[in-house]
C-alpha cells in the first residue's frame, strides 16, 4: 500500500495502484448491506463502487 499526496489520511482506505491488490481488514459492528466506493474524484460516479454483505 501506498500513500498518495490526494488521498485523505484514512486509517479505513487503502490505496491501490493500477493492477494492484491490498488487503484492508475491518471488524463491522453490525449487521446488513453496506455500499463501498472509490472516493478518488470521479471513480464513485464512474461506477467503482460495490456492496458489502454482512452476515
């Protein structure tokens, strides 16, 4: 994971380059369906955005 000078200090991001992978572990504290998305300008309206399913 990388740092990037436009991205916020978010210790719940991580930043991914182009054809990278990461890993972001995250305890949720309920339960339901939660939407994600890339909050880089322009990704989110793009379309880079998914759900959660939390069983």
């Amino acid at each position: 994971m990388s740092s990037s000078s436009d991205m916020m200090d978010e210790p719940n991001a991580v930043d991914v380059s182009a054809g990278g992978t990461a890993r972001l572990v995250y305890t949720f504290d309920r339960l339901g369906t939660l939407e994600y998305g890339c909050q880089v300008p322009g990704h989110y309206a793009a379309g880079m955005l998914g759900t959660i399913a939390v069983i």
